[in-house]
C-alpha cells in the first residue's frame, strides 16, 4: 500500500503466502485497518517501511487478530512509522518475531502471542515504543531481543525453555521500562549489551533462571527494580569482569540458590558499583557477596535470612572476600555465620548499620584499612570476631548485648590487638584486654530490643550513648535524619533528638551537671537551695536550684496569657524575698504572707513582664527571676483559604467539597466554621484547618468561612464553587493535555506561554507577556516536577544551565553541538580521544579535537597572602584571599620531544564579587569605601572586586597585589620556557569561594594538554571537595559514598534544619538566608582582641559556615564584657545583658557572637550595618526612608547592604506620626 487509506476485513480461512511481504505498508500509507487472515509462508507477514524518495512514513495503522506464521524472516517488521497498533495478533515461526526499527517510534504492540521464532520473538531498535499483555513463549536463543530506544514493556510475561540463554536483552542507552512483565525460566534474565541504560521496573518479576540480570562488561548502567523482585534464581544479580560505575536500587532479591548478589572479577576488576535501598532476604548462600573490585557498596539495603538451613555454605549476610568495598547505614539480621564477613580485602567500611540477630555479627580476618564506625551491633551469638592479623578502627560503636545467656560475647579478639583502636565504643564484654578509658560499658537503653515482631533498637533519652562521641562533623543515621542533634553524634546507628536523662529523673543531665558532679546525687525531689521549691519544679521553671531567693508569678497562671482588657492584676510567690519589682515600673504590693500582687497596665500586642526578686539569706544577696508574656487583643483574625484554589472561585463535578487553609491572630483562633446558605458546620483545627465534605447543588454555591479569636472577634473569606451539571461532563479515552490551554492563570507560567515566571525573570523575558519570550530556546514543552509537585518548565530553565542533567551545562552542548541540551550526550567521544564529552568539558578541551594528556601538573609550593610558605594538600586546600599555588608542568617523554614552550591559562574561572559573602560592594560606600587601591581604586579605574576569582601568573606574588610587573588578576594566556622538562606558574586566588580550571598544552597544534581544576571537585557545582568531602580515592577524587550529605552538593539549595526535642510535634521551614555555596564561601570579620603586631590593626579573619545548621549573628551593644562565647555562665549580678540559655545550642542554631567584630572594608570598620557617614536630618517612618547629609537611602530587606544605623530619641506615635 502506498498513499492508501483502507478499512480491510479478512476471514479467518483467508490466507496470503509465498509473497516478499505478505501486506507492505509504504510511504505515506496511514490509518489502515486490517483484522484477521493469515499470512504464512512469505519473507515477512508485514513490513512498514518508507520510499527512498519520500520521507513521508506510513503511520497510524492497525493490524488486528491476524494469524503471522512461517514467514522466513520477519512475523512484522517496521522500519519506518509511527503510531501503528498491532492487536491481538499470533506471530511464531519465523527467524524474528517483531522488529520496531530506528526510524519505528510510538507504535504499540498489545496482546496475542509471539512464540517459537528461531532467533528472536522481539527486538525493539526505535523510541517510545509500548508492548504489552502478550505471552511470548522462547524458542531460540533470546525471549525478547534487544530492547531500547525508550520502550515500554507492559503486561508480558516472557517464558524461557531448555535452550533459551536470555530472557531480554538491552541493547542501548534510553529508558526501559518493565512494568508488571514476567521474565521466567531462561540462562539470564535481562542482560546488557551497551553501557549507560536505564532500566526501570513496576511490579515486575524475574524467576527461575540462572542469573536474574547478568551485568558483564558493562559500565553507567542504572536499574530501578522498584517493587520488582527477582526470585528463585541461582543468582539475582551477578556483576562480572570489568563491570564499574553500575547502580541498582529498589526492589527485594531473595530464594535465591546461591548468591542474592554476586560481584566478581575475573580478568578486571568491576569496581565503584553501587547497591542501594534494596531487600536481600532468604539466599541460600549470601545476601551480598564481593569476590573482587574496589569501591563497591551497598547502602541502605536490608539484608535478612540468608545463608540458613543445614546446606548453607556461604557466609551470610554480607561478605567482602577481596577487593574493597562499603557496607553503609543498612539492616542486617538473622542471616547464617555472619552479619557481615571481612577476609583478605582492604579499605573496608562499615559504617552506620544495625546487626542483629545473627551467630556473628562482624568477622574481620587478615585485612588492612578497615573502618567499624557508628555501627549498632546486638543480640548476636558474637559480636565483633576479630581474627589474628585484623586490626581495624573501631569507633562510636555500640556492641552490647550479644552472647548466649550468661555468655556475653561483644568483641572476641583471636589473636593480637592494639586497644588504641578501640575509640569512643560503648562494649559490654571483650576477651584479652582491658576496655581503653575513652570506652564505656553500660546498657545502652535501647528503646524496645524484645519486640518479637518489630525491635526498637533506638535509644532511650535516658542512655549514656547519646551525645557520647567526640564526632560534631554533619552526617546522617540509619534512618537518613541528621547527626549530630545534640552536642555530638550518639553512639550507634541512630541519632535522637531527646535530651540525654541517663538517671531518668525528669532533668536533663545537661542541666544537672551545671549544679553537680554527680547527677545520681541531684534528686527530683530534692532541695538544693533549701527554698521549698524541688530541683525537678526549678528545672520546669526554669529557675535556678542552688538560688535560695525564688519568685513565681501565679495568676495569671498561663505564660503566654491572652488578654482583652487595658490592664492586669498580677499575683507573684516568693520565697526569701525581701523586695519584689516589676519592668513596667508599676507598683508592687506585698501581702505579707510571701505573696505580692500589681496592677499592670498593658499596651497593644505583646507586653513581656519581668518580675525580680531580691533576697539575702546567711549575709548574702541573691536574685531572681521570672517573666510572664502577655498578648493584648488588638486586631482581627485572618483567615486565607488555600484549597481547593486561593482563587476565590472554582468549578467541579463533584457532589461535595472539601475546604483548607490557614488563620491567625494576635491572640489565639477559637473556632472556624462554615456556612453554604443553609448548612452550618464546624472546621477541623485553628491555625490550619479543613472542613469536612460539604455537599454542593448544581450551579453557584456560595460557602462562607469564619475564623472566631477567643475574644469573639471574627473575620471570614468568601469561596463560590460551581457544581456542573452532570451531562455536561463527557469522559474521553485520548489524553487531550497536550495542547490544552487553561482559562485560569497557571501560578507557574501567568501568562500561559510555557515558559515559566521563575525562568523568564533568570532569561530577562516578561514573565506577564506572552509575546515576550526568551530568545535561543526552543527544544521542550515539558514540565518538571520536584517531590511529585510542578515546580517550572523544562524550557528554557535558565534556573538550571544543565537541562538533561548529564553534567554538560546547555552553553557548551551549545557550542560544539547546536540544538543537543536536551540530549545525554555526556558519554559519547566524538573525536576518539579516549576522553567523553564530560571529560572535555571538566578538562576545558574541546570535544571536537583529540587531545593527549601529556603534562602532569603538579602544585609544588603554597604561599600565604604574606609570602610565607604552607604545606599543601590537595584533598584538604581550599582558596583563600591573596594566597598562591606553585604549579609544575611536567612534560610526558613518551610523547615526543620537549616543547620550546607550554601554554597555560585558565578556563571557567568564577567571578564573584568581593571576597565572601560579606563583602560591601564599593558602589555603595559613596567613595568611603576601605579597599586597598590595588584592590579597588575608582578614580584610577581598578575594580578587583567584581575581577576573577584566580590569576594566573609567570612570576610569584613578592607582596599583596604585586606579582613583578604582572597582573596578578591575568586570564590571559602565559608562555613558559622548561627548565628540566617542566615549567612553572603561579595561580593566585581572590575570593575563597573561586574555582578555576589550569590548562596547559605545547606550542604546537595544542593537542598534547594536561589540565586540572582547583580546587579539588569544585567544577561539579563551585563547591571544593574538601568541604564536603570525609574520604578521597587514591587519584583524589572524592569518594561519592563520603558525601556528608547528598543534598550539600546542590549549591543553591538552603537546607538547614531546626532540632526538635519532639520530633513532629512542630515544624519550621528549613534554611537560614545562605545557601549551601554561600555557606561554604563564608564570611569575614575582624576581631578586636586579635591585633596584628605589625600593622596594629585588627586579624582578618574568614569562617566558613555550617550548611546544616541556621546561623544567627547577634551582637550586644555597649555591654563589650559580652564578647566570645554567649552560653558561658557569668555571675548574676554583673552588668551584662548578653548571656543566653541553651535553647539555640539545643536546637542545633550556630549562635555567633559579633559583639567586638568588625570589617575590614567598611566605612567605620563595623561588621552587621554599612553606615554611611553624616548626619540624620530627618525620618519618614512609613516609608522607612531616611534623609541625611549624605543622601537619601532605604532600609535594606537583606544582608548586608549599605545601610544607616540610629537610635530614635523617643517612641514613634502611630496615632501622631508628624510627632
């Protein structure tokens, strides 16, 4: 057929036979149908194909319930189309039983049979291509063929025989989706003949065959088993010979004969696969078993039940028999032998886990490099077995609680070792050797070990383990929640957020170590001071218990206390109080009886009253304290509604609706109800809070909500919801998205062009007019998503410079491949120079020019911004302002002669203004500004502070700024001449959030190059290595399993997290204003009580911040005693107002006290506010617009800007404000 369009119903008798093709669809041939007959006996049943001379492609036909046997080559073959259906049909006999080509995509195969075909039932070369509901029964070789090109297999179950090997083959990189299929009874289940695909799976399962997925010789792949499994196989997952970089997450692997997983090398090593979150249960041999490779792990995994019964001959739960590999934050239990087994590997970690339940729980033989950290390891026959010869790094562990009854065995030494290496552990018995004194040995408490059915291997916050190690540095437990929560990491796999309470009576032992040595010696009960009042009610109040002098204001009784009235009578207990005083100046009248009262006058909003008392008792003065916050009625409730639309209006088809959102008050919200006109009813919760289903007429329904404070006073907000009628309403079977156009304004893309308003305000387009779009992107319409919600388009996403996430930023896919930012090309080599496109671009070369590495470079000196040399280390070396790297280029013999010359210059270096994130910009400063003039110097024209972050140079830096006659800023390039064979430059850092790319080649073409990025990882995302980073690999890339944390490498998230004693009980949004690259970059001050001897001025000095803590900077002005660390205790009757409780510490806040720092570059050296000098001549309050001598400025919403400083002489009078 050839431009025909035909509805074609054949009988079930009418056969076609002994043609080339039994039906050809050509060209153009589209929106045919053809149902039933046969064809039997021709080269092909049916082809799809185009003309040399056309490039139309026949598309969109169905062929359905035909009978396709016997035909030599192909049942049905299509080379070309797109959009055809092939239905119901039965294909066996033929050498293929269906091949989609490259040029087939969309097609869809659904239900029938495709069996007996010699060679294979199905191969899939195109994209997008969907087969489902088919039993495909194996005759050759293969079940299915090679699969890619983004297919999805749905609803199949593929059946092996005696003589199938592979159940599927993946043949190339795209997306393979498996979902519900059954792959059963072949040598191999799923193999891969290409590196870098991606397979995913959905309720599917592997059964039966030899090897579940076979992974040999193959490199980047990533398979999602998702809630699949693979059963009853000899292996689940083998990964052989030089197999690297592979990950598999998701799914569970058990009932297997031997291994769950199996790595191994036979000629090469297989080496960084990953193995994550997946359930490993029930092999009859090993759970995980590492035969070979280095830097494999497995993460997040539970490992259970392997290894049992009397025929097990494996090790048990995981083993690592040679090579190297990690066993991180995962659970392993009641498995044969061991938990984890170690012999004959080295560079070992075990770090993070929970081992219980088995008849060892560590067994380490004759290793080397070996790390046993943060590991909770109880209830085995064994502990920790520690062979002749292993001499591993034991730390933050708690071994306890292993043993037979009455034989407790945690750590059983069977030969020599050194108890150094046992460090910060909580271990109930060991053999040979007396616990060193960093260890101790108590129950660690855990928080229901007996439960037969789910164990609590938590910690109670009465054990001694938590807050137990020296180790502060971020981390994450077993269950991914952050560590350290309190002042360091618990012993152990879990970090709790309770406060430690080993006496269990009530009071932190925190608290009591204040007051005494002993917290035993502190009773609930008891009265430390002898004033009546128990230390456990002192600890509720917050009062001091070694104060004799005590005060409690008792009515009102609540603190907050809600208040509608213009004033308050206060009552106030004391005891051993001589006089009793109020912070509202307010008169205090004493009972006579240890009671006082007063009558407050109150102002609208908070009022915070501080009630003193002071007393002498045995010829001493004492004081105390207490406050009470009372909040004046004052303003309306608020109330917003936020679902189902905060539109105000909204339709649906639905007979009832459910409501949600938000109120407020200055006080506190009593009741929210609801009213639709004739039905009233009452909301669930106050601040936050939804209504139940309120039913809806057909048409308009008016619904009201009402937000009530406790005074009475109400606010409501009106919703109208359009019932449809229900015939208006028609369900269609096409998805009808695409091209859709909403009348409601999208809050993602207002102006409905799909370019979203975040993106269109990064790319410079008005994100309000849709003819106003960004220039030079035109390659998707799909939006992306982030935690399930739609957060932007995929297009153009100048938000993200790296569209398909392959590590190539979309100007440089641009560059040397026009049109390719949404294509992963990171893994191709084009110019067959052994160095992918990634390599190119993390090298700065081009990807279109083979190149050689043959320079070795070499940092061989580190400078200081004074000249005075450092050791250097490169997994440690951060940039830090004015110090220099010397960097030696040695040449490669092996690629010729010497060059006369080498050429070195910097690629991609970063340009951040200033030095930190503290820097005030120069512009701002009105020609007051504190750089130096080689800094910054505008009458001459010198700007450094928005200059590079590196220089490059031929000469060394002789003193700040000076680098012999060169620029110390140079990006230019910079020709050296050997001596030996090598060459020497100088890079000179600005900024210590910089990051550059030094490359050097020969004179010649500029083809042989050596390159390296400074410093260490920092082209990934800005951010060194080294501040993320806890372990290196030998060739000084970080280790990606060391990572504190996976979200520190987005630089642009902010992700700090407040610590909640209660966890759940209350929320806060996480971040504290600095991003993770600001965190890192950090900020610089001046401390004046460090003064430099030469120069008399106060140290710089720079401090990086924690990216997992908030940071508050706070500062006490006129009190200079405050200075240093705000949570020391002082005595109390000193002038200071600046001392604080450890609220903040305990929640994990980094308190910084600014009181006595400065800056370098501001005006008048001051660190918080930028002032510009002269005088305030006038104030409008409204519009917080300052007029002074020197000009008019506003207050700035951040931090820091250049703003002005003042106290007011008196209190501004809303009801005056010309006063």
């Amino acid at each position: 057929m050839n431009h025909v369009n035909m509805l074609g119903v054949l009988d079930d008798d009418t056969m076609i036979t002994a043609c080339d093709a039994g039906i050809l669809f050509r060209a153009g041939s589209s929106n045919n149908l053809i149902s039933h007959g046969r064809l039997m006996g021709n080269d092909a049943g049916i082809v799809f194909e185009s003309c040399p001379d056309s490039i139309e492609t026949p598309d969109d036909n169905q062929i359905v319930g035909t009978k396709i046997i016997d035909n030599t080559h192909y049942g049905v073959a299509i080379l070309d189309g797109d959009g055809n259906q092939l239905i119901d049909l039965a294909i066996n006999g033929s050498e293929t039983g269906v091949y989609i080509g490259n040029n087939g995509s969309n097609n869809l195969v659904r239900g029938g049979s495709i069996s007996g075909n010699f060679h294979q039932n199905f191969m899939v070369d195109g994209s997008q291509n969907i087969v489902k509901d088919i039993i495909i029964q194996a005759s050759g070789e293969t079940g299915i063929g090679n699969i890619s090109g983004n297919t999805t297999l749905s609803g199949l179950t593929i059946n092996g025989n005696a003589t199938a090997v592979y159940g599927m083959i993946v043949e190339a990189p795209g997306k393979i989706v498996l979902d519900n299929v059954i792959i059963q009874d072949f040598d191999i289940g799923v193999s891969f003949s290409m590196d870098a695909a991606c397979l995913r799976l959905n309720g599917s399962t592997i059964q039966n065959c030899g090897i579940g997925i076979d992974i040999r010789e193959k490199y980047l792949l990533d398979i999602d088993l998702g809630d699949s499994q693979i059963m009853n196989c000899n292996v689940g997952i083998e990964v052989a010979a030089g197999s690297s970089n592979n990950t598999v997450r998701n799914g569970t692997i058990s009932l297997n004969t031997l291994d769950g997983i199996l790595v191994e090398g036979c000629s090469e090593s297989p080496d960084e696969n990953s193995f994550i979150n997946i359930d490993i249960k029930s092999n009859d041999r090993h759970g995980v078993a590492f035969l070979g490779g280095l830097g494999n792990r497995i993460e997040g995994c539970t490992v259970s039940n392997n290894n049992e019964g009397t025929s097990a001959d494996g090790f048990g739960g995981v083993a690592i028999l040679d090579g190297s590999a990690d066993v991180l934050r995962s659970i392993i239990f009641n498995n044969g032998c061991h938990g984890v087994y170690v012999d004959e590997a080295a560079g070992v970690d075990i770090i993070g886990n929970l081992i219980f339940g088995n008849p060892e729980g560590i067994r380490v033989g004759f290793v080397s490099d070996v790390t046993i950290s943060s590991n909770t390891v109880t209830k085995n026959t064994s502990g920790l077995v520690l062979e002749d010869g292993a001499l591993p790094h034991v730390a933050y562990n708690i071994l306890y609680g292993n043993g037979l009854p009455g034989v407790p065995v945690d750590i059983y030494l069977e030969g020599a070792f050194d108890p150094a290496n046992l460090i910060e552990n909580n271990i109930g018995l060991v053999n040979q050797i007396d616990l060193p004194p960093t260890n101790i040995s108590v129950d660690p408490r855990f928080s229901d070990p007996d439960d037969p059915d789910n164990p609590d291997f938590t910690l109670k916050y009465t054990s001694a383990c938590i807050d137990a190690t020296s180790m502060m540095e971020p981390g994450i437990d077993l269950n991914g929640a952050v560590r350290p929560k309190g002042f360091s990491w618990d012993m152990g796999a879990f970090e709790i957020s309770s406060f430690k309470d080993e006496d269990e009576d009530g009071m932190p032992d925190s608290w009591e170590l204040k007051f005494v040595d002993n917290i035993y010696d502190f009773l609930p009960d008891g009265h430390a001071d002898s004033d009546g009042i128990s230390n456990l009610d002192e600890f509720n109040e917050g009062s001091d218990p070694t104060v004799p002098v005590y005060i409690s204001v008792t009515e009102p009784s609540n603190n907050p206390h809600f208040s509608n009235a213009d004033s308050l009578s206060l009552e106030i207990f004391s005891v051993n109080a001589d006089t009793v005083g109020v912070s509202t100046g307010d008169a205090v009248i004493d009972n006579g009886d240890g009671t006082w009262r007063s009558s407050i006058t109150l102002a609208d909003g908070s009022n915070v009253i501080l009630v003193t008392a002071d007393g002498t008792v045995d010829d001493q003065l004492y004081q105390a304290k207490d406050s009470l916050t009372v909040v004046r009625e004052s303003a309306f409730p608020t109330i917003a509604i936020i679902s189902p639309t905060t539109g105000g209006t909204y339709s649906t088809a639905l007979e009832s609706i459910t409501i949600s959102g938000f109120a407020s008050d200055d006080t506190a919200i009593d009741i929210l109800t609801w009213s639709n006109g004739t039905t009233t009813g009452t909301a669930e919760g106050t601040t936050s809070w939804t209504t139940g289903p309120i039913e809806l007429n057909e048409g308009p329904n008016s619904i009201q909500i009402e937000a009530r404070d406790i005074f009475g006073n109400y606010s409501f907000e009106d919703i109208e919801v359009t019932r449809q009628a229900a015939e208006s309403i028609e369900n269609v079977e096409q998805d009808l998205s695409v091209g859709h156009t909403s009348n409601v304004a999208d809050e993602i893309d207002t102006d409905g062009d799909l370019f979203a308003n975040d993106d269109e305000i990064a790319c410079g387009s008005d994100p309000d007019d849709d003819a106003d779009t960004p220039a030079l992107y035109s390659y998707s319409e799909d939006y992306k998503y982030k935690n399930g919600e739609k957060i932007g388009l995929y297009i153009p996403d100048c938000l993200n410079l790296d569209i398909d996430g392959d590590g190539l930023p979309n100007w440089w896919e641009e560059q040397y491949f026009p049109g390719s930012p949404l294509a992963d090309t990171a893994g191709d080599d084009g110019d067959g120079d052994l160095c992918n496109n990634l390599c190119e671009y993390e090298r700065g070369t081009a990807p279109t020019t083979p190149q050689t590495i043959a320079f070795a470079l070499e940092v061989v000196g580190a400078f200081d911004d004074l000249g005075n040399p450092y050791d250097y280390d490169p997994l440690t070396w951060l940039p830090k302002f004015g110090h220099t790297l010397e960097i030696q280029a040695t040449w490669n013999p092996d690629y010729g002669a010497l060059p006369a010359q080498a050429v070195f210059s910097l690629k991609q270096t970063s340009s951040h203004p200033g030095r930190a994130v503290n820097d005030p910009d120069p512009a701002d400063l009105n020609g007051n500004e504190a750089y130096p003039d080689w800094y910054y110097e505008e009458a001459q024209g010198i700007d450094r502070f928005h200059g590079p972050d590196f220089g490059l140079t031929g000469a060394p830096q002789s003193g700040p700024g000076n680098c012999g006659g060169e620029d110390c800023f140079g990006q230019g390039k910079v020709f050296k001449s050997p001596v030996g064979n090598s060459y020497i430059v100088f890079l000179h850092a600005w900024d210590f959030g910089g990051r550059t790319n030094l490359v050097v080649t020969d004179d010649g073409a500029g083809n042989n190059i050596g390159q390296t990025w400074l410093p260490l990882g920092s082209h990934k995302n800005g951010i060194g290595d080294a501040w993320i980073c806890t372990e290196f690999n030998d060739d000084g890339s970080c280790d990606s399993d060391k990572v504190v944390d996976p979200t520190a490498l987005d630089p642009n998230a902010d992700i700090d997290a407040i610590i909640f004693k209660n966890q759940g009980a209350y929320t806060a949004p996480p971040g504290d204003g600095f991003s993770n690259f600001e965190e890192y970059r950090g900020i610089l001050y001046t401390d004046a009580e460090l003064m430099d001897p030469d120069t008399l001025k106060p140290v710089l000095k720079h401090l990086r911040l924690n990216p997992f803590r908030k940071d508050l900077f706070v500062r006490a002005q006129g009190f200079w005693d405050a200075e240093g660390n705000p949570y020391d205790l002082v005595n109390q009757f000193e002038s200071n107002s600046f001392r604080l409780g450890k609220a903040f510490l305990n929640a994990g806040i980094d308190v910084h006290n600014t009181t006595g720092w400065g800056h370098d570059a501001t005006e008048d050296g001051s660190f918080y506010v930028y002032h510009s000098l002269g005088t305030v001549e006038s104030v409008t309050a409204k519009d917080k617009i300052i007029q002074g001598t020197a000009g008019t400025t506003s207050w700035s919403a951040t931090w820091p800007k250049h703003e002005w400083e003042f106290k007011l002489d008196s209190h501004y009078d809303a009801n005056n404000p010309d006063a």
